[in-house]
C-alpha cells in the first residue's frame, strides 16, 4: 500500500491531526439549536446541491464517541474541532442553550479520555440567523457579539482546550460569501465585502481578547492561502496574480502581523470601509502564539475586461481533484518560507488544513498520495528553518460540503449518509502506520 512519511521523520513534539466542523457533521437539527444563515441559503433554490443542508449531516451528535474512537485508533495527537454560535446561543445573543454547552463538554472530556488535544475553532460559517437580519458582519456590532459569545464559551470550556482561533478562514467568510456570493449569506456587493472583511478581523481580535482576559493561552488565527499563478509570462498577468495573492492571502495576515490592508486592495475597498477603520488595527492586532494554514491548491490567473478586479481563473496543466483544484504540493512549502520570512518571523506555525475530495472509495489510494506529496513539502520547509509545529489533515469524516451538499468527499473515513456507518478508508489505515 502506498504509504506517508512516518512520524520519526518529524522533529520530537510535532503534533497530527485530524479536522471537522460543527455545522458539517454534527446535525444542526438536534439539542436545541438555533437557525444558522446556512439553513437559509441552503433551503434558497440554486444555491446549494440538491438543496442539502445540515440538519442531520453525520449525526456527530449522537455518534461523537465512536468518532473520537477513529481518532484515537488511528493515533492523532489532536482534534480540530469547531463550537457552533447557533447551538450555544441560538438567537446569537442572550439565552444560552445549555444542552449545546453540554454537548461541547463532553466531546472535550471524550477527547481528553482518549488522550486527544482539543483545538477549538469557535466560528465555521454558522451565524445565527437573527444576527443575519441585523447584518451579519456587515454590521460592527457583530464583533462585540461574537467576543460575547467567545467569554461564554472560554468560561465553560476554557480549561481544558489546548489551542483555540476565533475564525476558520476569513477570506471564505467575506470574500466568498460576499464579493462571489458562493456561500452564505450569498451577497454580491463590494461594500458589504469590505465591510464584512474588516468586522471579521475586528471580531477575530475581540475574541482573542476575551479568551487572554478568561486565562486562556496558545491562541491562535486560522488564515486559508491559495497560491496564485500568472496564466501566461505577460506584465498583465502577473499584476493580476499580485491582485490575487493581495485579496486572498496578504489582506488577513498583513492585518494581523503588520497592522495594514494591501494597497492593491485598498484601491477598490477605501471608499466602502467604515469610518476610522485604521482605529481598529489595534484590536486586529491583538497578539498570537501561532498561525495556522488552511492549504488546498494553486491558481492560475489571466486579466480581462472590466470593473475591478479585472481578472479571472483558468484551468491549468496539473493533475486535478475532483473539486477541480490543482494537486501543487510546491504552494503549501512556499508560502511556509514566506511566512516565516516576512510575516510571522519565529511565532510556530501549523498546518491546519490540507487535503483533497476524491471519487475512488475506500481505496483512496490518490488521497494518500496528495497527502504524501503535502507532507513532503512540509519537511521540506522544516529543513528550511520553517518553525513548523503540526500538520492537521481535512476531513476525519465525509461530510457537508457547505454549497456543493454531500457529493464530495473530503474524508479519512467514509460515511454512507443513509445508514450514517462509518467506514474508514486506505487513507486512514495508512495515517494509522505512519503515526
């Protein structure tokens, strides 16, 4: 069977694991709670695959122990999970839903009795509705909201987390939910994008604050990074890449470690911002223990006609997923070196997501091969100076796959969704030998 590096081949203390996210496993409609954005979107005609949403997704909550079970046998260190909003408080604001406080407990007493390190995410996508019909993260209140919602969950939870980061992927939260309109809340609109980009920083600094202000250490951000490419060897195409590296994966991090928006973007957002926006780099700048990057693929960006930003993908040579993605190991390695170069110096780094959907089953022989090749940059990056400190891989579990429902599949172990069994897969078993 093809096989991934072995954990010997790591530095002594770098740490493994596995990924999921509350709404994409835990099935929505049960313990109490509340009506997400999602809910909508998906039940809109158009938006979402066979208009699937998460209502029932993998039954996590009910079949939590047999998951951390998979966990444990297949030897990660630790679980990236994620607290959904909408279950802790279901009106995003007020009552507290005690059965979602509950649920969370024991999954975090499951995960320590089988000797796994619980990594918090505290928001994967699902807003609360009623906080969707205030605006969302259009509106500035939501950063005092969410640091709400953080104390609640930092004062229950808080002393049994071993890392935890307020927001998993800024850039699909605004970007692709507003500007593309690919997820929810579906917005297409310049203005709320800018806006809804800079509350989520300002949220993600808040709630770095509230959890230092309730004892809780090794904090973190969860910023995804897609590597941009020219189309071609023009000046165009290459200002266009600089435009998409700018957007997607300098805005969040320069914002963080730098206290600054990139200028291309600012070019277009600057008009749209909210008064005294610079104020709050402040609080965006709340200081970190670690970053964690979300890594998938490359892109291949071409100029065209048109408003801002005049550009647009185009297929390239590589093998694919069957997302479409480009297999290009070579991405993840070097945005590590650029990293730690010029963003984030010695602070550790992680791998916080990396993998791919494939179609082959149980014989995912390709999954491991991607997972190989990743794993492989990554040593390679280690070997350059990069402080690298861990490599979480996506997904524990088939799941919800937010607009594209259930067809594609992201997990180490499969789920048929009629019967809800689990059936773990050669990607699994071989994670199982090299761990």
């Amino acid at each position: 069977m093809t096989s991934l590096p072995s954990r010997a081949e790591f530095p002594d203390g770098f740490l493994f694991g596995a990924a999921t996210s509350a709404y994409q496993i835990e099935g929505h409609a049960f313990g109490g709670a509340g009506s997400t954005h999602w809910d909508s979107f998906a039940a809109t005609p158009g938006n979402v695959t066979r208009a699937e949403n998460g209502a029932i997704a993998c039954d996590h909550y009910h079949r939590w122990a047999e998951d951390l079970d998979l966990m444990a046998e297949a030897g990660f260190d630790l679980y990236r999970f994620s607290t959904s909003w909408a279950r802790v408080l279901p009106e995003g604001r007020g009552a507290v839903n005690p059965e979602g406080l509950d649920f969370y407990d024991r999954l975090i007493d499951g995960m320590l009795e089988r000797g796994l390190r619980p990594a918090l995410t505290l928001y994967h996508w699902e807003l609360p509705s009623p906080l969707a019909d205030l605006g969302g993260w259009r509106n500035r209140d939501i950063a005092g909201w969410f640091g709400d919602y953080t104390q609640i969950v930092a004062r229950r939870l808080g002393d049994r987390i071993f890392s935890a980061a307020p927001i998993n992927e800024p850039w699909c939260v605004g970007w692709l939910s507003h500007f593309l309109g690919q997820h929810a809340p579906g917005l297409r609109d310049i203005r709320a994008t800018a806006r809804a980009m800079h509350h989520i920083l300002l949220a993600h600094g808040t709630a770095i604050n509230a959890m230092r202000a309730e004892g809780m250490g090794n904090l973190g951000a969860v910023c995804n990074l897609e590597y941009a490419l020219p189309a071609d060897e023009t000046p165009q195409a290459a200002q266009a890449a600089a435009l998409y590296d700018a957007y997607y994966n300098r805005f969040f991090v320069e914002a963080i470690f730098k206290g600054r928006y990139p200028a291309e973007v600012l070019e277009a957002f600057a008009p749209h911002l909210p008064e005294a926006w610079q104020d709050d780099f402040t609080t965006i700048q709340a200081p970190l223990d670690w970053l964690g990057v979300n890594y998938y693929t490359c892109k291949r960006i071409a100029p065209c006609g048109g408003p801002w930003p005049a550009h647009h993908e185009v297929p390239g040579p590589l093998p694919k997923t069957v997302m479409g993605w480009e297999i290009y190991p070579e991405g993840l390695e070097k945005f590590l070196l650029w990293l730690a170069r010029d963003i984030t110096g010695d602070l550790p780094l992680y791998v916080t997501e990396n993998g791919m959907a494939s179609e082959s089953g149980q014989r995912d022989t390709d999954r491991i091969t991607y997972f190989r090749a990743h794993l492989e940059a990554a040593l390679r990056a280690i070997k350059a100076g990069v402080p690298l400190r861990g490599y979480i891989a996506w997904s524990l579990l088939d799941n919800y796959e937010w607009a594209l429902g259930y067809g594609k599949r992201f997990g180490l172990v499969g789920v048929e969704f009629e019967t809800l069994e689990r059936q773990p897969k050669a990607s699994y078993e071989a994670w199982k030998l090299a761990l």
